[in-house]
C-alpha cells in the first residue's frame, strides 16, 4: 500500500522525463536493495555505475555524517580543505594538474568543452573552436553536453544545438584524421561507448586519436563519467589503452551515491581559466567532497577494490558468454570492459527482459537500442554473479520457448 501511494503522488507530481518501473526503493547495502515494502533485489545496475562502493558503503555514510556536523556549504569565495584534499588525491592519482568541481557529468563536459575552446582561441586563435565527437556518444543533457552527443533521440526537439560540433563514426581513425581541420580545437569521446551500446574500441584506436591530436595541436578530452573511478577495472579506462587525455571528466563513481563532477586538465590547459570566467556555487561543496574522498581513498586503499573489480569482470564475462552460449537465438554478442559489460539482443525487446529480470529480483539496465547493460557494484563477489546468472538463464529461458 505505501509502495502504491508512493507511485501516484510519483506520477502526478513529477515531470514525466523518466518510463519509471512501479517500484519504489527505500534502502540498500552492498549489492542489494530492498522498495519500502521489503521486497529485496540482487543491483547490477548500481544507480547506473553510480554506487562503485555498493549502497552505503560505511567508510562513505560515516565520512558524509561527519561532515554534515562540520559544515555543509560556504562558496566557493573561500578555500575549502575537503575541495583542496579531493583535488589533490585526484591530480596525484592522474596524469592531472588542476581539478574544477560541479555537480554532474553533463556539468563537467560543459566545463571541458568551454576550457577547451578558451584555452584554443588564446592560444591559437579566435576561429578555432570546433569540437569533433562521435555518433553514438552520450556526454550528457545541458545543450552543449548534447550539443556533443551523437545520437538523434536526445536531441530531437530540443534545436538548435550549439554550432561548431562535427560528428564521426566511433573507433575509425581515418575519419577522425578526415575531420580535424584548421578549425578544430579539441576532440571529445568517450573511452568505451557506454549509452550507446557498451562498445569498446580497438586496442590501438586511442593510441592514434592520441597522436593525432598531437600532431595536430588539438586537445583530446576524455569523458570519463561511466568509465572512472574504477568500473574498468583500472581508476581510469584511459590507462587501459596506454595514453592520456589533455582534459577529463569525471561524476558517477565519484561520491559513492553522492552528486558531485569533475573536470581535470594538465596546468597548460587549465591556464586559460583564469577567476571569474567559469564557476559553480555548488561544486566542490564540503559535503560531496567529503563523501567523494572517502570514495576515492577506499577505491585505491591497497588496490583490493581495483583487483577485484579485475578479476570480477573476468568471472562476470565468462558467466554472460555462458549465457551467450546457452541462448544464441537471443543473445549475438557479449562485450564490455572490467564491470561495465553488456550483452547484445536480437529477436527480444530489451525491455521485456529487464523487467522480466526484475520480477525475479534483478536490477539491470539497458544501453543503446539492442543491448542489456551490467554495471554491478565494485566490491560484487562470485556469488552475486552466480545468482545474477542464475536469475538471467531463467529469464531467457522463459523468452527462448515463448
Ligand atoms: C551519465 C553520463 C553523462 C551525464 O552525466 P549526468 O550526471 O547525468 O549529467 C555524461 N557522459 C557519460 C559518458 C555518461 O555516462
């Protein structure tokens, strides 16, 4: 009953910007949730790659209460030592030099493409600003965030979208060299194509972005707001393909729940925002700080989280191509990299199988048109993979005979 008022007042007083499921959660811990009436669920889905700590992690709860008792927020007119401390632990864990904070992804790539273009016309002149991304991006929903965003369905009317975006196929160098020009400033992709499908390029693709934008002049800006915080496997994807980017963003793993973007970038970039030119009266509050550093200081705490998000999206990828093998009529390819992983559908609706899954108790989501998306927590053990599976072969199983 509680469940079902919560659901009406839900529909009649909220935007209808989101195709809810009818249920309503009300606590968590670890790789699980429970709605308000105590029906628990297995979460591979983790606030989409949010909770990289699982719900609740007690390093992160203790160190928000802690801080919510000191002080909450004052500006950004005066130093801030959460701020300072998040910034250094960042910058010393990245090929970074400088941080700005805000509050979300779309934030942060905002922030990124506006440094980007700044710090190109000082230094190169006032007509080089355009941006090259990718079809099938997802940077995010303010207008230049989208503006970025190779894909039709966020931006249908919601035109015009910002000038000076190009756009080109994901993970083929000859287009992205055919694409930078005089005009060029930066380039912006994300290191595995998350929303658009869970698609991970070929090993050698950003080594050549890199030496392109090298040979170029052109800033490479790494959205890495799915991929950070270890969800590959490693803090950042980006060491995956043995490169750096010039600037890079960061939001979901990085407070552990809490809302709260990053932007980082080398001293040369970050020169050209000099004060007053960019600002936030949120980022980098006392309280998201504090809940991000103790997220970040558990995540690389002797490397135990990182290796077993490691050898986790080992065991997870073996169990979802034993899932392929099982279900080949449903299931035509497994993909992914360290715990964002995802498996592409042919014949069934992606979400009739996600809502199928979480009748059974499992919370998954959907990427792209045709793919079923697994971002479980860091910290999930073999067990939870197992029952994961467990749950998804009778899922598919119910579906292939259908
Ligand atoms: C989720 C996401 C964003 C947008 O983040 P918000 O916090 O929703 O604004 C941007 N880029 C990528 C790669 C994302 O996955």
């Amino acid at each position: 009953m509680i469940q079902d008022s919560i659901i009406e007042d839900s529909q009649k007083y909220l935007m209808h910007t989101y195709a809810r499921f009818p249920i309503a959660l009300h606590k968590g811990r670890g790789a699980r949730v429970w709605t308000v009436d105590g029906k628990r669920y297995l979460d591979f889905l983790a606030g989409i790659a949010v909770n990289c700590l699982g719900h609740c992690h007690p390093r992160v709860v203790v160190a928000i209460q802690k801080q919510a008792q000191r002080l909450l927020h004052v500006s950004n007119l005066y130093h801030i030592e959460p701020q300072a401390r998040l910034a250094k632990l960042l910058v010393e864990n990245s090929f970074a030099n400088k941080a700005f904070f805000c509050n979300s992804g779309a934030e942060a790539n905002e922030a990124a493409i506006k440094l980007a273009r700044k710090h190109s016309k000082e230094n190169f002149g006032q007509e080089r600003f355009e941006i090259v991304a990718a079809h099938g991006s997802f940077h995010g929903r303010t207008m230049a965030a989208l503006s970025a965003t190779g894909q039709e369905q966020y931006r249908k009317g919601f035109g015009p979208m910002l000038q000076g975006f190009r756009f080109v196929p994901f993970n083929d160098i000859d287009a992205l060299k055919d694409a930078v020009g005089p005009h060029t400033c930066a380039v912006i992709l994300e290191p595995v194509q998350a929303e658009g499908g869970v698609k991970v390029p070929g090993g050698d693709y950003f080594r050549h972005v890199r030496e392109l934008c090298n040979k170029k002049n052109v800033l490479l800006i790494l959205d890495e707001v799915q991929t950070g915080i270890g969800r590959t496997g490693r803090l950042f994807a980006h060491e995956h393909y043995g490169i750096a980017p010039d600037i890079m963003t960061l939001a979901k793993g990085l407070g552990g729940g809490v809302a709260i973007g990053a932007m980082l970038a080398t001293d040369t970039v970050a020169a050209a925002f000099t004060p007053g030119t960019h600002a936030s009266t949120f980022g980098g509050n006392p309280l998201a700080c504090a809940a991000a550093i103790a997220t970040l200081e558990t995540v690389l705490e002797d490397g135990l989280i990182l290796s077993n998000a490691e050898r986790m999206s080992a065991y997870l990828m073996d169990s979802l191509k034993g899932i392929a093998d099982k279900f080949p009529r449903i299931v035509k390819d497994v993909r992914g990299l360290g715990l964002l992983a995802g498996i592409e559908i042919e014949g069934v609706e992606p979400p009739r199988i996600v809502r199928a899954a979480m009748d059974a108790g499992l919370l998954i989501g959907r990427a792209g048109e045709n793919v079923i998306r697994f971002t479980p927590p860091l910290i999930v053990t073999e067990e939870e993979i197992d029952e994961m599976a467990g749950i998804m072969d009778g899922v598919l199983s119910a579906l292939d005979m259908a």
